[in-house]
C-alpha cells in the first residue's frame, strides 16, 4: 500500500504570507494527488485535484503542483477565513490514502 | 446542485453492527463513484470505501474483513455496514461523491457514531 508523508503536521503564519504544505508518496502516483480543506465542525472540501486543478469556485490564492511522489500546495496570500486543516489524498488503484493533515493557524 | 445525506443510528453497542445510508439529492446516483469517510474525534481522515453505481466495490484492506458498501439505485442511496464495531469506530462519518480520479467533490455534513454500551 501506499504511504502519504503530509508535512507540517501544524504551522503558524500571519495574513499574507505564503504558506506551503508538502505530501510526499512512498510510490509513484503520477498527479493522483488531491488536496482538502476542513474547517472545525465542517466536511472536508475540495480545493485542488489531479494535483494542480483549481476546483471550480475555489479563490486562485490556492494552488497545487507537483507529480510522480512529491508534490506542493501553495496558498500565495494566506487570510483569516484560511485556517483549516489540510489534507492531500491520493488515488493509487484501487485504494485511497489520506495525509496525516496539516493544522494551519494564524500567528 | 447534488447533495448528500448521512442518516442511521447516533449510538451502536460494541460486537454489533454499524449501519448508515447516504441519500443523494439534486442529481442522480448513476455515473459516478462514492465514498465513506470517517474521522475519529480530534483525528485524521480515513477512507473506508467506495461504490459505482453499477455495484463494484473496494475496501480499505485494514477495514475489509468487516465493511460491506452497497447501492440502491432505485432509491438514490448508498450504504455502510460496518460489523463487530468497538469503541475505537467511533467516528464522524462522512459519504462522498467520487469523480473519475476519486477527488472527492461532494461530501454529506457527516453524521456521529458513538460505540459504546
């Protein structure tokens, strides 16, 4: 099966910064790689798929790259209404994995 | 736009079996793949399973011996069985509906289950 490194675990950063988020996979996964945001009490949503695929709605401030087993994401401008936890997931046929979540906070 | 709708009992007693339904609304069942979520408290995600609407499953291995995931086209539900439940089952859990690549992009509110006697 394969593992999903999600790292940080948690981070601490003030409006307007760039903040980044890496998921790194044991195996190769090509771009099965998608990542969620979930704020307390809320279902998870999804922000970016297939690696780098904005979800229709979703504010161009968030981003994603990356293939193969590393990939990134990117929230460029970091605001109030961001703090969430993050997950990556990822689709190696036919099984699913989740990160471990990244818990984002304001500094 | 569709939206989903876990429904099934809050409290489930330990050796016993978990049973959940979740109601797709606003679109149709067919054409796609979905998913059980769950989510311990003050923990990650964990992906139980997913169906296609034509009936084929898959399991997460660690889960596999006890779910048993199925669909209702009829009646725009899917389902979850989870036998011989203990206390570390419970979870909020969550459906999902899964696209080509199993992104998620439709997620129910989730609904609590608490094992205990």
């Amino acid at each position: 099966d394969i593992q999903m490194t999600q790292s940080p675990s948690s981070l601490s950063a003030s409006v307007g910064d760039r903040v980044t988020i890496t998921c790194q996979a044991s195996q190769d996964i090509s771009n099965y790689l998608n990542w969620y945001q979930q704020k307390p009490g809320k279902a998870p949503k999804l922000l970016i798929y297939d690696a780098s695929n904005l979800e229709t709605g979703v504010p161009s401030r968030f981003s994603g790259s990356g293939s193969g087993t590393d990939f990134t994401f990117t929230i460029s401008s970091l605001q109030p209404e961001d703090i969430a936890t993050y997950y990556c997931q990822q689709y190696d046929n036919p099984l699913i994995t989740f990160g471990q979540g990244t818990r984002l906070e304001i500094k | 736009q569709v939206q989903l709708q876990e429904s099934g009992p809050g409290l489930v007693k330990p050796s016993e079996t978990l049973s959940l339904t979740c109601t797709v609304s606003g679109g149709s069942i067919s054409s796609y793949y979905w998913s059980w979520i769950r989510q311990p408290p003050g923990k990650g995600l964990e992906w139980i399973g997913y169906i296609y609407y034509s009936g084929s499953t898959n399991y997460n291995p660690s889960l596999k011996s006890r779910v048993t995931i199925s669909v209702d086209t009829s009646k725009n539900q899917f389902s979850l069985k989870l036998s011989s439940v203990t206390a570390a089952d419970t979870a909020v859990y969550y459906c999902a509906r899964c696209r080509r690549f199993l992104d998620m992009d439709v997620w129910g509110k989730g609904t609590t289950v608490t094992v205990s006697s």
